[in-house]
C-alpha cells in the first residue's frame, strides 16, 4: 500500500519582523523542493503533500525547513487520497 503525508504548517504572526524573514526562507526552501521532486505536491504556500512510497528524502528536508513552526501531518493511504477526491466530485 501507497502512503504519503500531508504536512501543514502554521504561519506565523508576520507581524515580526525575524518571523517574516524566517517564513520567506521557508516558503522559498519548500517551492524549491516541490520544483526539484515532481512528486511533492505544494497545495498551498503552508501545505504540501509528500509521498512516502520511495525514500524520506523529502520529508527530511521538508521538516528540517520548517524548522521552529508549529505544524501538524496526517499520514494517508492511497484509499483515502481517492476517498477524498471522489467525494469532491
């Protein structure tokens, strides 16, 4: 069975100025990877959804860029990713 997790990342009070800086960085850092592997699916600037099918290589790189914010993941399996999409039909 396939699984991917689907990473979302809350964004912080952008109000501060290190914080917009830092979210900039991870914005820029998670495009890149989305860009770099096709298979990464950036569903939003805070939102993506990985595969876990292959290696852990990106979501190692996608935690790490996330760094100090807060975040939350749901690990999801082929079924429910067409559970998903069918009810959206």
């Amino acid at each position: 069975m396939t699984y991917s997790i689907l990473l979302i990342v809350e964004k912080p009070d952008l109000s501060y100025a290190e914080n917009e800086k830092s979210w900039e960085r991870f914005v820029n850092k998670i495009k890149s990877l989305a860009i770099q592997n096709t298979e990464i699916e950036l569903l939003t600037e805070s939102v993506l959804l990985i595969p876990l099918d292959k290696d852990l290589s990106a979501l190692a790189t996608a935690v790490l860029a996330i760094g100090k914010f807060q975040y939350s993941y749901l690990i999801l399996n082929e079924e429910t990713k067409l559970r998903q999409v069918l009810s959206r039909v």
